[in-house]
C-alpha cells in the first residue's frame, strides 16, 4: 500500500509543497477498511433475513478512512529507506541521505470524513 500525499503547509510566499509520491502506508491506516469490506457481503446478507431484523450496514462508515482526501500524519525516516523490505529485518541504507522527505511512512489516517 502506498500513496501520493500533498503536504498542507505551503512555503512562507504561499507556494505549495511538492507532492511526496509512492510514500509506503502502515498497515494500521487500511486494514479495518479492509475488513469492513471483507464483511460487507456477510452483514447484508444478515440485514436482508427478515428473521433476524439486523441493521449492521446503518453503521458501516460512509467512506473508507484511507482515501484520497484524508488527511494523515507521515513521519519521515532518520536515513534512506530504498532498500528496507518493510519487515522487521535490518537492512543496510542505499545512500547517505539523512531526514529527507523521499524517506517517509504514512502512520496514521488523522481526518479520514472531509464532511466535518
């Protein structure tokens, strides 16, 4: 999972930020869209018996929490990142490069409702 973000803080003249591109998302950011999509067809089919007189999809969120539009907290990464699997095994950094903005990881979904 990976994603285009646009940084919200323009430059002191008003100029926008570059977009940082293919930043890697934490699992953390997506799996439970994930899951309520898994589910969906499951919770419908209960909805639709008339036996059982459920309403699970009323409480389904309207919109997946990570999309285009949602607002989230990256962190960049103390040294190159290019060579990281994304496991927990060490890895030896491609370059010297230091506290740069190509090395960040969206950790989490801080405003996924732009409604409010």
């Amino acid at each position: 999972h990976i994603a285009d973000i646009q940084p919200l803080a323009n430059w002191i003249d008003g100029t926008k930020s570059a977009q940082y591109l293919d930043v890697p998302v934490a699992e953390s950011c997506y799996k439970l869209d994930e899951q309520l999509d898994k589910f969906k067809p499951d919770f419908k089919a209960i909805d639709s018996s008339p036996e059982v007189n459920s309403h699970f999809l009323e409480h389904y969120p309207k919109k997946k929490s990570m999309r285009v539009g949602a607002v989230v907290i990256a962190v960049t990464m103390d040294r190159d990142i290019d060579n990281w699997d994304g496991t927990g095994n060490t890895f030896t950094p491609n370059t010297s490069r230091m506290h740069d903005a190509n090395d960040s990881i969206i950790v989490s979904v801080y405003k996924g409702d732009d409604d409010g």
